[in-house]
C-alpha cells in the first residue's frame, strides 16, 4: 500500500473544463496521461497524450512530472480516480 496515494486529492474535471484547459495550456507544458487499454488508446487519442494504462500505472507514475498540473484521461472517468504520487 501506498500511503501517499491514499492520502493525496485528486480534483476531477469535467469534459468542457478538461477542453478550457487543453485549449489554453501549450501541447507538450502538461502531463496528459491516458489511463486506457492499449486498443482505446490506438483507436482514438487526444494529440499529446501518453499510453500509461491502469495497470502499469503504480510502476510507471514516476513518469509523470509532479511539478505540473496532469490531466489524465479515461473512457468514463472511472479509472483516472487513482492517484499514484
């Protein structure tokens, strides 16, 4: 257990503030991990985005720049609840 990822809030957006903040922020200035399955993610994707799925999420989380403001993405919102930091 990770008692960081227990501990640490995570802020949910919906789509159209998700969209203000892409459309304001510099592709590439943000973290945008997609939480996805490999076939979601291969089908269709937001420009920038990076495969990091569920699963590998508590091995790979260190790749994402804490000192920034991430948005990561899923199908429903389901998935992007966990926070690995």
């Amino acid at each position: 257990m990770k008692w960081r990822q227990v501990l640490t809030t995570v802020q949910s957006i919906d789509s159209d503030e998700a969209k203000r903040f892409l459309a304001t922020h510099a592709e590439g200035t943000y973290p945008l991990p997609d939480v996805r399955q490999s076939g979601e993610y291969e089908e269709e994707r937001i420009p920038g985005a990076a495969l990091i799925s569920f699963p590998e999420l508590s091995s790979r989380y260190k790749e994402i720049d804490r000192e920034k403001s991430a948005i990561a993405y899923c199908a429903i919102g389901g998935r992007k609840q966990t926070r690995y930091f």
